[in-house]
C-alpha cells in the first residue's frame, strides 16, 4: 500500500512539474529553470520527503511562485491544490492508521457497546450498537469473528498495524 502511496506521488510530483514548466514562456525554456537548487523539482522533492507534511496550500503557493519567479496560472493553482490534497491524505494515513489489535480488544471488552465500530470510523452501526446491546451479542460476536478475519477494515482504509 506504502508503495502504491509513493507512486502516486511521484506521479503527481512529476504531473505538477511538467504543469509548472509548461508555462515558462518560450525563450527561458533552455535555461536551466528547474535544474538549480531554487528549482520547482526540489521544492517538492524536499516537500514529499519531509516528515512534516502538513503545509498549507498557501505556503505551497508561495514556495512555487518563488522557486518560479512569476504568479501562478489557474491550471497552475489547480495543480498546486490537487497536490496539496494528495500529500496531506498520504500523511493522514501513515499518521493515523488504525490497529488491528486495538480493534479487536475494544471488541473483547466492550464489544456489547459498539465501541469498536466508533474506532473504525463507523459512527451510525457504532450508535445502533450501543442503543441495542451489540444485536444482543450476536452482532458484536460477528464483529470479533470479523476482525480477527481482518475482514472488518477501518471505514478509511485498511489497518496500520495488523496482528
């Protein structure tokens, strides 16, 4: 999954490159725009391998406009904010990915509550739940067979950490 996750960043990294290069007008396309240390390519480089990714789409406007020297496109923003989107939830994820094994505790221990379901993302079964005592034990029965199956996956995603 971390792999598909890299490779779909690399793309959009590559994606917004050639968005922000293709606006340079015609007699700075051999200078070497994108090859100096200032160049877009760094700059997002040094974005999507720092551990803090949570930059607004400000901060990553004004970043592009001075590794470009010039304002921004419409496409440009568009671009900026698509790339923006994918690495904060790319930094979501590797941030809060749900365990496995708290999934299947919380169903142990207070599986009658519905309590797990609320730690899963699914609030609405998590309120039936708790008004009907898990299905009366049943429900909450499935759930521990379905966890343990690793069938019950969090609403955003799959497990962080599995048994």
């Amino acid at each position: 999954m971390k792999k598909i996750k890299s490779l779909s960043l690399g793309i959009l990294m590559l994606f917004l490159t050639i968005t922000l290069s293709s606006s340079l007008p015609a007699g700075k396309m051999n200078e070497p725009a994108l090859s100096n240390e200032n160049g877009i390519t760094s700059v997002l480089s040094s974005i999507a391998s720092s551990k803090d990714k949570t930059m607004s789409y400000r901060e990553l406007k004004k970043m592009a406009e001075v590794s470009k020297g010039s304002k921004l496109s419409f496409k440009e923003k568009i671009a900026l904010k698509i790339f923006n989107k994918q690495l904060s939830a790319a930094s979501k994820n590797e941030e809060g990915g749900k365990s496995q094994l708290i999934a299947l505790l919380l169903v142990i221990f207070v599986g009658g509550l519905g309590i797990h379901r609320f730690y899963l993302g699914y609030t609405w079964q998590g309120i039936v739940q708790l008004l009907t005592g898990g299905g009366c034990g049943i429900w909450a029965l499935i759930d521990l067979i379905r966890i343990i199956t690793g069938d019950l996956q969090p609403k955003d995603g799959s497990y962080a950490k599995t048994l």
